[in-house]
C-alpha cells in the first residue's frame, strides 16, 4: 500500500494564530476569518460548467474555480444527504451516531463544527435545509441545540416559496427563488454580524438542485434549445401538481434541474458581490461542495460508476470548490482526496480550537491552502449502514421531539412532513458489519457489497488510473485487498463502539 506524505503543520506558521482561541479573545480579531460553508443538494460532481459539462452555465463557481481552490477529489461522506450533513457538523462518520440514511436525527451529545465556532468567538447562524431532526424549538437536534445562535431552517429540502422556521418558530412561507431566499437571510445575518465587529460562521444549506424541480423562466429559457436526443429516456421522480411519484423525459426534467443549479450559481454570485462591496471577501473563507453524488433522474453526463445511494465514484464524488484571497491567493487544483468530514478539522485549526476529544474521521486539509498536503495521510472510509431489521430498538429521542413541521411538496406516507428517528445500540452483532462500504487511499479503492463473510462480492480499483471504476484488480493485488479490508474491519469497530455511546 502506498505510504501517505504528511507534513505537520503549526497554526502558527499558516493562518498566524498563536495557540488556541479563547472564547473569551476579542471576537474582532484580525486573524480570524469569516466562514460559509455552502451545501448543494443532489449535486453532482459532473454538473458544473468547470469540470466540463457541456451544457450547465455555472459561471460563479466556474470563477471561484478559476481564482481559488478547485478540489478536484473531493467526496461526500456518503451516497445520500442526511449522513453527509451530520459528518460535516462532527468530523465523523454518520455511523458513529446512527445517521444512517435520511430521515435519522443526529444526537443531541454531539459536538459540531458550529459550537466549536462559537467557542472561537463566532456569530453562527444556518439557512435552509437541516435535515439532521427537526428544525421546530423544542426539538433538542435542531439548529440552535447544535450551535447556531439563529436559524431560518426546513426540517428537509424546499422547492420555490419555501416554508421556513425562524428561530424554531412555526413555518412561515418566504416568496421567491429558493436558493435566493435562503441568501437573502444569510445576508441579513452577515450585515448583523458585521455592524457588532463579530467574525462569523454562516452554513447555507440550499434545497436545489433536489427533486422535484421548479424554476424561474429566465432559467429554463437558458436550456431550452437542449439537442432533442439529449435525455432521450423516461425518468421518474416527485409531481409538483401531486406529490406523488411521476414519469417523465428525462430531457424534460433536466431542464428544470439544470435552471435550478443556474439559480443557485447566481445565489452563490450575489453573495460574493456582497463580501466584496462590503470589503468582507479577502478575509471570508467560502466553501461550496455537494452532499451526494447524482441521482438517477439526473444521470445524462457523468462520467463515473453509479449514482446517488453507490459507493461508487458517482454516488460520493461531488465538485468542491474553495475561496479564501487573504490565504488562497493564486489558483490552485488539488488531487488531495478530500471529504466532507474534514471541515470540522480543518475550522478547527484555522479558528485555534482543540478537536473534540473523541473519535474524528477527518483531517484538516489546512495544508492543502498551501500546497504543503501532497497526499492525505489516512483512508477514508465509507459505509451504508443501517438500524437492524426486525428487531425491536428503543428510540434514541423521544418520538414526539422528532416530528417535523415544515412541509414539502414530496408526499411520504400521504404526509407532507418529515418525522426522524434515531436508536440506542447497546451490543455489537457480526450483521452491524454488513452493508455497501469502501476504503479509499491515495490510489486504490476497496469496495465491498453484503455481510462481513466471504460471501461478500469485492472489488479493487486503481482510483487513479480507472476513475470510472471498470476494471477490478483484485484477483492481481490479493494481498493488498486483505490489507485494506483489515483496516476497513478495525474502522467499522471503531465506529460501532461509538454507535453503542462509548464517545459519550
């Protein structure tokens, strides 16, 4: 296996912070940064004009590619969104605290990114889709319970005029385009934080480019000479008109989801206009990548294996890009396999802030800024786990606290809701271990599908050379395989005793 490079890096010498922030060091202090850390939604790594679609127009993050930081291996935690957003507030697999698909709650005894930010001095606040339990006030997983001191939230994604809470209040509805909705509130927050000379921590989470699609007419129109064989297939996905399931042409549906990414580009566009006029970018860290890969309704361009709910490249590798001009100040590309666990180690670092004292599954790719990272110094492991199946578990929160408020155009059940659900796990059993799941180093790709035994169907690719995982090699690197799945085993320990609560 190859050995990765690593060199340690003081805080000192990159981001000119001597030591850990207190919470009690004057909260305007120039070396602090400002951060927003902005999330797509079904986002594809493929579907970006940057990394050469042939027809999406994304021109601010083709710009921010350009002028900043393109991570050009950079994956989701997993294959579907709930997971990702808990590994992007935690540092940690999803696993670790029975997140495992959507629809499961965090737990209330994790430590997140944003109580790490507000520790450092932080006004925190997040906009748009949560999904990590309710959003309402009493829910003790929603925004404010995990840090953010303000919240205009949806318990899930949202499509045009959406219903958000503010602040845990009922659901009121905000008119307009939904990625401009959930930055115009951002702004307004921003524009707070800076009158009261506060450094601050801003999480937009967009509802787009999320089925079932809606856009406005200036954004279809982009898309409407789309070649007539482009999408020449039936898709299905959520009706606005009912919210039940629909079939329709693939091309069809495509032009309202490439409107949706356009909208949400141009979001992203009156953000950094405001950083700018306001004389905030410089020192603004700003952070856009995908929670999942594409899902099926979407598939047309993408040049990997498999789809959103795949551990497969085009289930978890997702277009990140990064801008931050007082420290990224020339353009770079980067081949360092990044993943969303490693923002809470990475702000970690920049804020001054010890990591918190418990299993962490992501690294801080400050060094990346700098060039200094050449290659990531731990695998990443990915795993869809689940509760288990026929057996009776007692729910981890009270069945009452996770029952949603903000509704949504996809019915489920006939309801317009969302409910959450999270478990105690008190054992480990040999079926915690099944489940799709992969171990990534620097050049191969462990991918394994069912239970722990040799049943399991394997596959080992060289990520490098076979991006679009075609060719397993591992009939000719044996050895190699059962090295990586060795570590794979002692990391899925890792995170089942977690699940059981032995990080609490």
């Amino acid at each position: 296996m190859i050995k990765p490079i690593y060199v340690n890096l003081l805080i000192l010498s990159l981001i000119g912070i001597g030591g850990c922030q207190s919470s009690n060091q004057t909260a305007s202090a120039p070396e602090l940064p400002n951060v927003i850390l902005l999330l797509g939604d079904d986002h594809g790594w493929d579907e970006v004009g940057y990394n050469g679609h042939p027809y999406i127009k994304t021109p601010v993050l083709d710009e921010m590619s350009y002028k900043g930081l393109r991570m050009d291996r950079f994956y989701s935690a997993s294959p579907v969104c709930s997971p990702t957003r808990g590994s992007i507030m935690t540092g940690r697999h999803p696993n670790r605290y029975g997140t495992f698909t959507p629809g499961h709650s965090i737990r209330p005894e994790e430590i997140t990114v944003a109580q790490v930010m507000k520790q450092a001095g932080y006004a925190t606040a997040h906009f748009g889709k949560w999904h990590l339990g309710p959003v309402k006030a009493s829910s003790p997983t929603n925004p404010g319970a995990m840090g953010f001191d303000e919240w205009v939230s949806h318990d899930n994604f949202f499509e045009m005029d959406p219903p958000l809470s503010i602040n845990g209040a009922d659901p009121v509805v905000f008119q307009g385009e939904g990625s401009k909705v959930v930055v115009d509130e951002a702004l307004k927050f921003i524009e707070k934080a800076k009158e009261n000379k506060q450094p601050f921590f801003v999480v937009i989470w967009y509802g787009s480019p999320h089925e079932p699609y809606s856009a406005l007419e200036e954004d279809l129109a982009l898309y409407e000479d789309l070649p007539a064989d482009f999408g020449d297939k039936m898709v299905k996905l959520t009706s606005n008109e009912t919210g039940g399931t629909v079939e329709r042409p693939q091309r069809d549906v495509l032009i309202e989801r490439f409107a949706e990414i356009t909208a949400m580009d141009r979001s992203i566009g009156q953000l950094r206009d405001y950083l700018a006029a306001e004389g905030l970018k410089n020192n603004t860290l700003l952070w856009y990548f995908g929670d999942n890969g594409t899902p099926q309704e979407g598939v047309a361009t993408l040049p990997f294996r498999g789809q959103k709910g795949n551990v497969y490249e085009g289930g978890i590798r997702v277009p990140s890009v990064l801008e931050w001009p007082n420290r990224i100040n020339y353009p770079q590309i980067s081949e360092v396999n990044g993943v969303s666990t490693d923002v809470l180690p990475t702000l970690c670092q920049i804020a001054g802030q010890p990591l918190p004292d418990r299993p962490i599954d992501g690294v801080s790719l400050v060094g990346v800024f700098n060039n200094i990272l050449i290659e990531r110094p731990t695998p990443i492991g990915f795993w869809n786990g689940s509760d288990r199946s026929g057996e009776e578990l007692i729910p981890y929160i009270e069945p009452e606290l996770q029952i949603g408020t903000t509704p949504l155009v996809k019915l489920m059940g006939g309801i317009a809701t969302r409910n959450f659900k999270n478990f105690h796990r008190t054992d480990i059993k040999e079926e915690d271990f099944a489940g799709p799941r992969a171990w990534l180093d620097n050049q191969y790709k462990l991918v394994i599908h069912g239970d722990k035994g040799p049943s399991a169907k394997r596959e080992l690719f060289d990520i490098l050379a076979d991006p679009e995982e075609q060719f397993n090699v591992i009939d000719k690197k044996p050895e190699l395989a059962i090295e990586m799945e060795a570590e794979m085993l002692a990391w899925q320990q890792s995170v089942l005793e977690s699940l059981t609560g032995g990080d609490y």
